[in-house]
C-alpha cells in the first residue's frame, strides 16, 4: 500500500485546550478517509496541520512524502483545500475564477485555459462558465470552488465539511465529483458532520474525539463493533405471532403490529438457524427485516454524543 498522509502523536493546543492529543493516522493513496467528530473535536485544526495552515506542537506530519514542517513548500504543490466556506469571486465569472487560480499558480496562458475548459466540463459548469457564481445554486458554487482548487493538478485534496448546508441534490453532486477524483487517482481526505457522506464515500473511517481517533475502519467493520442488531419479523395473524414469540423467547412482541423484533448479529447463519426454528414447528413468517446497526448508533457508542454536538473549543 502507498501511504499518501502519515500522522504520528500529533499534537496541537491552543492556549491551555489541547485540541489534538496524539493523533496518528494513516491513509492510503488513492483512497477516501473520512475524519468524523462532533463540532469543535479537532477535524478542522487536523486539516489545517496536514495542509501548512498550522503548525503542529509535536508528532511527526508527512503528506506525499513530505514532512510539513521540514519541507511545507513540497506539500503545498502536491495538495487542494476546499474549507467550510467557498473562495470563490462573486465579481468574476466561473471562467475567470479558473483563470485567476491558473495565474496565480503562474501556470502559462495556453495550459491555464486548457485545464480550466477540463475542469468546467469534468464538474458540468460550461453552461454556466461566463455567469458570476452570485447566480449559481450552492452546489454549482461548491462544484466551482472544488475546480478552482484542481487547478493545480494536486495528488491530496483535503475537504473540510464540503457540503455543509447544501440541500441533499446539491450534496450528491458534490459526492459524485469526488467520486470522479478518486477514480483519477486522487487522495481524498474528508471531514463531515454527515454521518451518510461517510457512509457513501469513504474507504476508510475514522472517529475523532478527545483529540484522539477512538475508532478506524470500514464503514462494514464499524458497525459490526456496535451491538444492537435485530430480525423484525411479521406475521399474518395473532396465533402465529403467539406461537413464534413462545419460541424466540428473547424477541420483544409488538402485538399491534403482529410482530416480533430478534436480537441477532444479522448473518445468514443466525438467520437460516432462526427460520428453520420457526419452520420446524409450521410457523410462517410473513415478512422479514435486517436491522443492522448505523454510523449514528457507531459514533454515539463511541463518542457519547451525536455528530451535530458541540465540543468547548477555543
């Protein structure tokens, strides 16, 4: 596996708060790291560490291979940042916007318009490209700040919070962007309070909280860490719900609904296993469900609190 950002024991207060207490992440090159923590848990000062914005007080910060510290200049010509507000100017045009970040990366005239004719095709803004962004939709504002930010071709782009306070259309396109990041080969390390973002998106979650990530893996392995998960099923009629439910004596029974809620792990072993039970002694089943544990149930075990909570931070 390339490694694109390393992090060991990062450290990082402000004042007498300390905001990140040792932090070590590690996420993979070409992949999607999504960074989850209530408000104020240090998601924003991670990313303003690993992209030069902020310095660290110790550990050791390497993105694409570059030590932060040691070597900034090298990893801000290999990263975009897209922060919790968009960059973009309101007197230019969505064009013109491209054109500026081409020369203010003093990439020459011909390549400046090459990629940004690239860009406002790759993220659907043509039609829009000769319009000020104070006419866009947020999510066309999102999609343009996103553009101006691969202006510079970068391998790592850090996302804080990107689709905060957009209306869910507009959140799927911005997903469906990084998407096509990732399929170029682009890294993509994401902070978002949406706990469904994660879920679709990343590769690899982590959760932060006290500074430190109390929680990593797969989406899939997360919630296989939470107990809680159960069988809902129903029946046609009040005798075989009576007769089921003095076989699971572990289900809870929802008379009104005619049915029963199992405790189970959700595979198919422990659902074959419950069902011949149930055909063993002629009881049919009318319908079933798999309720699996969510990131909301995850991050609420592991943290606490849920994602929208606020921490004390200066």
């Amino acid at each position: 596996m390339t490694t694109a950002i390393s992090v060991t024991g990062l450290r990082r207060s402000f004042g007498d708060q300390v905001v990140l207490d040792g932090l070590d992440l590690t996420v993979a090159a070409g992949s999607v790291f999504a960074l989850l923590g209530p408000n104020g848990s240090g998601k924003t000062t991670t990313v303003d560490v690993l992209s030069t914005l902020t310095p660290p007080d110790a550990g050791e910060v390497r993105v694409a291979g570059h030590d932060v510290v040691g070597d900034p200049r090298s990893v801000r010509a290999a990263i975009a940042v897209t922060g919790q507000s968009t960059a973009v100017d309101d007197l230019l045009t969505g064009a013109e916007n491209l054109r500026l970040v081409a020369d203010l990366l003093h990439l020459d005239r011909r390549t400046g318009r090459a990629r940004a004719a690239d860009l406002l095709e790759r993220f659907d803004l043509v039609e829009a490209a000769a319009t000020p962004p104070s006419t866009y939709s947020g999510g066309m504002r999102r999609k343009l700040d996103l553009a101006m930010g691969l202006m510079g071709d970068p391998r790592i782009v850090f996302l804080d919070e990107p689709t905060t306070g957009l209306d869910p259309r507009s959140r799927r396109a911005v997903w469906d962007v990084v998407r096509g990041l990732v399929a170029g080969g682009v890294t993509v390390l994401l902070t978002t309070q949406y706990l469904e973002e994660a879920d679709q998106l990343a590769d690899r979650i982590g959760v932060l909280d006290g500074g430190r990530l109390v929680a990593e893996g797969t989406a899939a392995e997360l919630k296989r860490q939470i107990p809680g998960g159960s069988l809902r099923l129903q029946f046609a009629d009040r005798p075989a719900l009576d007769e089921a439910a003095r076989l699971l004596r572990t289900a809870s029974v929802d008379v009104e609904a005619l049915a029963l809620d199992v405790p189970s792990d959700g595979s198919a072993r422990a659902l074959r296993n419950l069902l011949a039970v149930l055909d063993d002694a002629a009881v049919d089943v009318a319908d079933l469900t798999v309720h699996q544990p969510d990131l909301d149930d995850v991050f609420l075990a592991l943290t606490g609190r849920s994602p929208d909570a606020e921490v004390s931070t200066p």
